[in-house]
C-alpha cells in the first residue's frame, strides 16, 4: 500500500544528544523512567533537526490513559516565541528495556494519544536498553537498517500499554540503531497524520559520519580538540544538501583528522 512518504534528517549533534539523554534517565531496578525532549530546525519542504533540547520525564502512564504533563505544550509555545530562527519539527521519548525483543521501537497505544495532545508532526521513540553482554567501554557506533515500515492505529478501548492497530506500508523503512558501552539502542520516527502514526524515514549526518569514521579506524572518543574543526567541516559535508557538492572533499577532511589524531 503507498503511503505518505517523507523523512527525517538529524544534524550537528541533535542524535548524540538524544541518546546522552536516554542514557542519564535509563532507569534503576524498579523504577519506570522515560525521558522527553524537543527538537528544532527546519519543517518547510523538508524536515531537518537541527538541535535537541531535553524536557527531562515529564510524562506519567497508567494502566487505561498517558497523562501528558501540560507542562510540554506551555514549553512548546513558549519555544515557538523565542526560538525564532527554527521550527518545532518533533519530539522524543525513550522506551527502556531490560532486554531486546521484536519491535521494541514501536508505539504503543499510549504513544499515540500522546501524540494527539502533543500536536506535534514527527514523534521519535528511542528504545533503549542496557546489556550485560556489552563492552561498558565500547565506543559509539551508529548503524542503518532497511526494515518493514506500518502506521499505527489507536485501538477504542484498549489501554496506554497496549499494541495498537498496525498497517503495512512498505518494506524498505529506514532506521537508526547501535550501540554505546553497554547500550543497545535503536530509533525510529513517525508522522501524525491526524488518524494514525505513520512511519518516516530517518538520516543523519552524524550516522554518515561516525560509519566513515569506523570505515578509516578512526575512533572518535579519542581524537583530540584540535580534530573538532576538521570533524564540524566534515559533518556538514554529509548532510543530505550537501553530499554531492563536497563529496570531493571528504577524503581531504579524513586525512585531516586522522594527521590531527595521530601523537
């Protein structure tokens, strides 16, 4: 079935920041914690997220509703006056596990409703979890995956925690996911279209990045201050406007880094 197709571009550090703020509230034994937040950029023909401003956990479930804090809609509109250099494009939230299984990143019909309330064009979970297998020294690595794309219906009656109604629309989704010391992490991104939580595509230049970046054996946690110049020129290069006009200087700005890095 065709569907309504658009995607969703993170740049400068907006992703980074994201999974930073899943991280510091990922919860301890016993507790249900999820953290929330806010991105900027543009939301014209396209729809890019320029920078993330975490809320912190404002929002409280029970078993048959999702409270939304009124909280988040007072900052929105607070932040649609005073941010007047960018849109609001979307928000997040995480969902912590404590252990992988089958479309974890999806919504629930809680996701949904808040949705509704929020009144915001693009929702992203950022499902999270934290692995005993893992390295708690492993480095950040972003990855992409092609995967089955639905939109998701709320379901009368059923409650917050509940699977909603799914619909499939292609099999070609674009996703973000990896991992980060002992996390495992993967987010994906949805449209309100009014009726139902449609699936958008995600790319990210930091994701472009941090694969090159792997690809050369440079590791980015131990480059030096003076790289951070070399890497901002290169992470513009990688946005989706400007690949083709700078892909010529990429190998440059790799060779850069890795001159700066090496002591």
């Amino acid at each position: 079935m065709e569907g309504f197709f658009m995607h969703l571009e993170l740049i400068n550090n907006t992703l980074t920041t994201m999974l930073l703020d899943c991280i510091s509230h990922y919860p301890k034994r016993g507790q249900q914690k999820e953290c929330f937040g806010l991105i900027f950029g543009e939301n014209n023909e396209k729809v890019i997220g320029e920078y993330t401003f975490p809320v912190a956990n404002v929002k409280s479930k029970t078993a048959s509703s999702v409270n939304v804090n009124e909280q988040v809609n007072d900052i929105i509109k607070e932040a649609r006056k005073l941010v007047t250099t960018s849109d609001f494009v979307a928000y997040y939230h995480s969902h912590p596990y404590d252990e992988i299984y089958e479309n974890w990143a999806d919504p629930s019909i809680g996701d949904i409703r808040v949705s509704k309330d929020v009144n915001s064009n693009i929702e992203l979970i950022f499902a999270i979890v934290k692995s005993k297998d893992q390295d708690p020294s492993a480095t950040l690595k972003y990855e992409y995956s092609n995967d089955t794309q639905y939109r998701f219906f709320d379901v009368k009656g059923s409650k917050a925690s509940d699977a909603p109604r799914a619909e499939l629309i292609s099999h070609d989704g674009h996703i973000i996911h990896g991992h980060y010391k002992d996390y495992d992490f993967k987010i994906r991104a949805y449209h309100w279209t009014g009726q139902a939580l449609e699936e958008v595509q995600l790319y990210s230049s930091e994701v472009e990045m941090n694969l090159l970046l792997h690809k050369n054996n440079i590791i980015l946690e131990q480059l030096p201050k003076e790289a951070m110049y070399h890497l901002k020129k290169l992470e513009y290069s990688l946005r989706l406007a400007n690949k083709d006009k700078y892909k010529d200087k990429i190998p440059y700005l790799i060779e850069k880094i890795k001159s700066v890095g090496v002591k």
